[in-house]
C-alpha cells in the first residue's frame, strides 16, 4: 500500500470515529431533552396521562437505557462499515502485488519429417505482477480436427498448483512442460486444424490459488500458432 492510499485510509478511519462522536452526543442530547420535558410537562398539564407521568429520574434511567442501545447500534453499524471498508482494502492490496502469470506466444518449432506435421517447444510463461508466484504447475491437451476447434470448458477447470513445482519471481519468464507431438493428417493444407490447450495454475504469496487458460490454434495463411 503506497503513502497516497495509507492516508486515505487514516482520514477515512478518523471520519468514522468524528461521526460515531457526533451521533453519541447528538442522541444524548435528544433524549435528555425529551426526558427533562416529559418530567416538566405533568405539572403544567393537569389531565397529563398518568402512565406518562414519572420522575425525573425515573424517565431519565429509562432514556438513558435507550439511548444506550441507540448508540450502541449505531457503533456497531460504524464498525460493520469500518470492517467492510478493511477488507476492501486488503483485497485491493491482494490485487496489485499479487503474482500474475501470463502465457507467451505460442511459438513451437514446426518441422514436416515425411507426412508427419511436427511440433516441438515449451509452454512459456511471464509474471507480470509484483511479487513471486509458487507451486506451477501446467496442464496441456492437443487435437486434430477437420473443424475449427472449441474448448468451452476452458474458463471451467479449477485451479490444481503443485507443491513441488518451481516459482518464478516478478518480472522473470519461464519455459515450462516440454513437449514433442505430431500427425499425418493434413494440417499444412487446411483440410485439418491443430490445437493446443493449455491451463497455468499457481499460487500467490497471499495463498490464493489461480489459474490461467489459453488455446492457440494452427493458422495455415498466417503459418504459425495463434489463439483460439
């Protein structure tokens, strides 16, 4: 949290508490009022009701135990709002130094060894956030298929970070998961389209687990891998 938001919190706090001050005195003054009144008011009004009539003490124990609830609601109101404005503080915070994983380009070596299309490479990844992100691990899946391919479960998988994976400090890049897969079906000629579906799971020095999906597809006019 940089100086800029630390004060903004500080005077957010300190409006709290001036409001929860101003609301305690603004209450107990209302409610003495009241009290002093309804003990004046029997003397002066002669068919005052009875069930009206009290001491001043009496009618002032009573106000004063509900003001006592009044300002005790008030404050827990305050604090429920204090609380909430916490959190949202905190999961802001969480937002900009968390670790953010990003998947390069996919660029794999394409070669042709006889009617086999070919490719060979790593899955790359970048964190762009400000602290490290731990526990990777990365899912792969491929297809050939004579239409353009659909991955609609691919927002869907769950986050799964390894303990054993490696971690990869801000700013730093990785290649991660070899891989080595081909066919003989006609990819080069358009008659088939080549896919590749990969999922980075990882966690954040704040424990949340996260995920990042991505699909790249064989573009034949482009001659290269792009996404889905």
């Amino acid at each position: 949290m940089n100086e800029g938001e630390r004060r903004k919190g500080d005077q957010k706090r300190r409006n709290v508490t001036r409001d929860i001050l101003f609301g305690v005195v603004g209450i107990a003054c209302v409610l003495i009022g009241v009290a002093l009144l309804l003990a004046v008011l029997p003397r002066f009004i002669p068919n005052f009701p009875d069930w009206k009539q009290g001491t001043l003490t009496e009618w002032l124990l009573v106000l004063l135990t509900a003001s006592y609830v009044l300002v005790t609601a008030y404050q827990l109101r305050a604090l429920r709002d204090q609380l909430t404005e916490t959190q949202r503080s905190i999961d802001n915070q969480e937002l900009v130094q968390a670790a953010r994983l990003v998947i390069d380009n996919f660029e794999p070596t394409i070669t042709m060894t006889g009617k086999q299309f070919r490719i060979q490479g790593a899955v790359k990844v970048t964190n762009v956030g400000e602290t490290v992100a731990s526990e990777i691990y990365v899912k792969l899946a491929y297809g050939v298929s004579a239409a353009p391919p659909t991955y609609p479960g691919l927002e869907d998988e769950s986050p799964s970070p390894d303990r054993r994976g490696p971690h990869l400090a801000a700013s730093q890049t990785l290649e991660l998961r070899q891989f080595d897969w081909g066919t003989e079906r006609d990819v080069l000629g358009g008659a088939y389209f080549m896919s590749v579906a990969v999922w980075v799971s990882y966690r954040t020095i704040f424990g949340r687990a996260e995920i990042v999906p991505a699909c790249f597809v064989y573009n034949v006019r482009m001659k290269r891998f792009i996404s889905c």
